[in-house]
C-alpha cells in the first residue's frame, strides 16, 4: 500500500534520513521503532506531507507523491496523527474531530449530523465519556489526543499513520484503541505505528523496521522480535552495556 524507495532528507550538513527503501502492505499493523533521533519524526513528516524528501519516492498504492503537501497526501487516503497534539481551544470537541474535513465553502456534514458524525468516530476508541459540546481546550490532555484521533478516523483513510499516540492514555482508553487498530488492519487498512514502547511494538505488530542514526536498520516479521533484538538494533552501545550488567 505504501512505499518508500532510498528517500532521504538531510538538512544543509545534517542527514535526517539517508537511503530509506521500505514496503508497508496492507492489511497489517508495521511499527517503526528508534531512539529520539532515529529519523522517525522524519520518516512521519516525509510520509504525511509535511516535508518534501531530498530525494527518493513514496508510492502510495503505485502512485507516486509528486506534490508534497499534507492535503495532497490525505487525498491518497493517508491520515496522520502527529506526536504534537493539536485542537482549535475554543471549538468544540464535534468541530475539532471534523476540523479539516469540510470543505473550504460548504460542509460536507450537515449541521444536524455533525454530532453523530463526531460521535461515530469516537465511539470505539474512547471508554472515557466525552462531551461533543464542550470546549476542546478544556479537556485533558488524554481527551484532546482522542480528539486528534478520531479526527483522523472520520475521513475514513486507507492507511493511518500514528505517531506516540498512546501515550497520554490511561489503559481502557488505550486497550480500546488498540482493538480499533487492529480492527482497521484486518479489514485491509494499513497501520504505520510509531511508538518507542517495546510492550506496545510486541503487542501490535505484524512487522517492525528499526532505525538508527537516519537509517533502516532491519525490518523484522513478528516471530522475529524479541525486546533483547530490538534493543540490540536500535541501541547496541547500551544493549552491550546491559548485557555486561547482568
């Protein structure tokens, strides 16, 4: 469903990521894993738009991105839900879930359905009650990352990108995005999961690429990974350094 072919970004001197040739199929949940300065953040920026690539191409579904802009690449059917996470403080939780899905002149929800539209959309990932009326700004912070999310539910994409996103959760709300996730991947959407939780990665994922210093490290399928494996790809410094520990 997407793919990526020696795609690299370097700003001036610094090399973000350097030759990154990766294949995510559909139908599966693929995590990417990597230390603070792997190139992940990158690797997100590239794929949903944010940031055009040095060189190299993303397919998606054998069509190549030629125009690199978040909209281009929505319009492909990649959603993205970034680390950073952002609501219109003053809106309602309903405007923000559909933020960006109407058009720039008319709704494409009608008013009257803009509730359960909004509602749909959160229904299987929230446990937490939430009220559609109230400011977003207002919610918690676990609340507002659920805002983000099922804002990228709603336009119903094929492949979604999630980046840390359960991070601020508390278990129920994340047990239930995890059933939603792999809910999406069984009826043949693609999952792109960032996370740098090992518990999470040997949970959810069907296949695992490590990065490290701005480069694809390995791709692992799930029998594969081990957490010792993984800590040893990402970080072997510090996987030598623990196995002397022991």
């Amino acid at each position: 469903m997407l793919d990526v072919e020696d795609l690299s970004k370097n700003y001036g001197e610094t090399l973000a990521l350097e030759g990154a040739s990766l294949r995510f199929a559909a139908g599966s949940i693929h995590a990417v894993l990597g230390e603070n300065g792997s190139g992940k953040s990158t690797l997100v920026k590239l794929l949903s738009g944010v940031l055009s690539p040095t060189r190299g191409a993303i397919r998606v579904e054998g069509r190549r991105i030629t125009h690199f802009t978040p909209a281009a690449v929505q319009r492909l059917g990649v959603a993205t839900v970034f680390q950073e996470v952002l609501v219109a403080p003053d809106r309602s939780v309903a405007d923000n879930i559909l933020l960006g899905y109407d058009g720039l002149w008319r709704r494409r929800v009608k008013r009257g359905e803009r509730r359960a539209r909004a509602a749909e959309a959160l229904a299987p990932i929230a446990r937490t009650p939430v009220d559609l009326e109230a400011p977003a700004g207002e919610q918690p912070l676990a609340v507002r990352q659920l805002i983000v999310l099922a804002r990228a539910l709603v336009r119903k994409p094929r492949a979604l990108i999630l980046d840390e996103v359960t991070a601020a959760l508390d278990f129920a709300d994340r047990e239930a995005v995890f059933a939603t996730m792999e809910g999406f991947a069984r009826a043949g959407g693609l999952i792109l999961f960032i996370s740098h939780r090992m518990d999470e990665v040997m949970r959810l994922a069907d296949r695992v690429t490590i990065l490290r210093n701005g480069r694809v490290v390995e791709t692992l399928a799930r029998g594969a990974v081990t957490p010792e494996l993984m800590l040893k790809l990402m970080a072997p410094a510090a996987a030598e350094e623990l196995s002397h520990g022991h």
